[in-house]
C-alpha cells in the first residue's frame, strides 16, 4: 500500500471519528462544569420499558447537557425507599397522583411512558376475572398499595370481587416471573419481554387482560421530583429531562442501537427485549414529547378518589400534580415537538 494511500485511509478514519464524536468525553469537552444527579428506575433489574436512562446514558445523551447522571434502582415505583428518594430531593423518581394528594412535597416533570405496556397474565385454567376467586396474586413492586396490588385490584372489580376474595402475596419485583411460572402465584402484571419469556418457558400462560385496555387512560409512569429541588436547580430538571427525551426518540428510531442497551440493563435476551421493543413502540408505550395530557391526569386523579386512594377533601388539582413547566422547557431543549410513528404525548 503507498504512503499516500494510507495517509488517506488514516484521513478518512479520522474524519468519521470526528463526525461521530466521542460519546460522553466529546460532550463533556462543552461542559464548564457536569452536574451531578440521580435517577431512580422503579424496578430492579428494570424492565425494558424504563430503560430510557440507561440509553441517554450509554449514548452520551447526558453528559451532552452537561448532566453526570447515576441510576439508581428502586424495588417498585412506591417502595418506601423511592417514596423516601422522592420527598427528600435525593433523586428523580416515579412519582404519583397519590403522593401530592398525601401531602409529600413533589410535582411530576416528565411522562417516560404515559400508557401501561403490561399485560395480566394467568394459568391455563383460569377464563375470566371471576375465577381469580380464592387464589394467590402477585402484589410485588410495594405490596398492598404498589402497581400490582392496584392492578390486580381494578381486574377483580370487573367480576364484582374485592381484594378479600384473594390472597395476595408481597415479594420482590424480581420474583414475578419465576413465582408465575413456579405455580407460586396466579396472576400477576408482567410487562412483555417477562410475556414473552413467561410463554416459552410454559405454554399454558396467557394474557387474562392488557392493562392499557383495562385503563386507557391511566398515568403509567412519569419522573418527579420534590418541588423545592425543582425550584431549587430549574435548569437541571430541564436538561436532564430533555436528554431522556432524545433516548425515547432513539429508541423509536434505531432499534439496532438501542436493544443491545436494554440488554445489558435489563439481563434478558435478545429475543425477549426486541418482543418488548416492538410491543411498546408499536403501542405508543414511551412518551416523544412531554408525556403528558391534562385529560390522562384528571382521570387518574378522580380514579384515585374513587378507589379510596387519596381523600376527597385533600383531592389535588392537574397543575399540582404536573409541572407542565419543565416538561414544556424539556422538549424545546430537545428539538421541539415530534410525531413519530403516529406517537404524538
């Protein structure tokens, strides 16, 4: 090979590794100063669909608005410890009508996912709500308060039962799937990669009801933070929000990317995350903009007071639950407004 032929060869190189940058250090060589934060994800290990940190982090998304991000783990959205995260200031964590409504000191700033992606899934013998009578649901992920208690609660009000006509079994959010197909419990939210997995491993599971049918208009996930931290470091909730909106509009957009992400974050195969991935972006699952509409928000507000979860008299407003603020701020941070794939909160 001649010596100009190498020097072009080495040129080219240099250039594509120019264009592409180098991931978090090429962002952080804008920065004057990176601001630290945590992030809370609500299940640990985190199911594909809270993945988004893990993205903007993998992709350098962060560190390219200045954010030197740490993602903690949490065992269910309302574990004592999140909750404790939460009202403290300590991280950004899923956060809930309930909590405001109880009084804690947080407002919602970003909806990472505003429609549930799992489904309710049960053995061979049981048909309808009505025959999870006298049997063994799961309520991981908090126990009786957390999303699978609540879920499993709204399935047995369709068939007119209560959550005296079951017994419901607290465990940690890791032994879904394994109590499941173990014959340990008979029903249990799972989101589609654990579907997928729980279906291969014995085929006579099945889906009783989607969840997001159930409740179309349920507030699935959506970040939060205590209001005197968001008061407090305004153009930091901004930027790291804005970086996770640019990994939800990743995910949708390269899927070869991304699900090796998942992955790594997740521990299931490839099979089960690309299930998930289709799933989810197929259903508008993950939010593009600011994963938030009023309408979706009153409706889990009133929900909550029908289902005795916050009082009535203490029943909070949409504005004090969303910070329609740094949601609005987040995506003009990120590029402004996008439809994709039909997918427009």
């Amino acid at each position: 090979m001649s010596g100009a032929m190498r020097t072009n060869e080495l040129l080219a190189a240099f250039c594509v590794l120019l264009a592409l940058g180098t991931g978090e250090a090429a962002a952080q060589g804008n920065c004057t100063t990176m601001r630290k934060i945590n992030i809370g994800v609500s299940v640990a290990p985190p199911n594909v669909v809270h993945t988004s940190p893990y993205v903007a982090l993998e992709l350098g998304l962060f560190a390219k608005h200045c954010i030197d991000a740490n993602i903690i783990q949490f065992d269910g959205g309302e574990s004592p410890a999140a909750r404790a995260a939460a009202a403290q200031g300590t991280a950004l964590v899923s956060t809930s009508a309930v909590a405001v409504g109880h009084g804690v000191k947080v407002q919602q700033i970003w909806g990472l996912a505003p429609r549930m992606p799992q489904d309710y899934v049960v053995p061979e013998a049981i048909k309808t709500a009505a025959d999870l009578k006298g049997k063994k649901l799961s309520a991981t992920g908090g126990g009786v308060g957390g999303f699978n208690w609540l879920m499993g609660r709204e399935i047995l009000k369709t068939a007119g039962l209560s959550v005296d006509d079951v017994q419901f079994i607290s465990s940690a959010t890791a032994a879904r799937l394994p109590g499941l197909i173990a014959g340990q419990i008979d029903g249990v939210a799972l989101h589609p990669e654990d579907v997928y997995l729980a279906q291969k491993e014995k085929p006579g599971l099945h889906v009783l009801v989607q969840l997001a049918d159930l409740l179309p208009d349920y507030m699935f996930n959506a970040y939060g933070a205590a209001t005197d931290w968001i008061a407090r470091d305004h153009a930091l909730m901004v930027d790291t929000v804005a970086a996770m909106i640019g990994a939800n509009r990743t995910i949708y957009r390269d899927e070869a990317r991304v699900v090796p992400i998942m992955m790594k974050a997740t521990g299931k195969p490839k099979e089960a995350v690309e299930y998930a991935w289709e799933v989810e972006t197929k259903n508008c699952v993950w939010s593009v903009n600011e994963g938030f509409n009023a309408k979706r928000t009153q409706w889990t507000i009133d929900n909550d007071i029908a289902s005795g979860y916050i009082d009535q008299t203490k029943k909070p407003t949409v504005e004090q639950v969303v910070n329609m603020q740094i949601a609005n701020e987040a995506v003009a941070a990120a590029g402004g407004r996008v439809i994709i794939g039909g997918c427009t909160e």
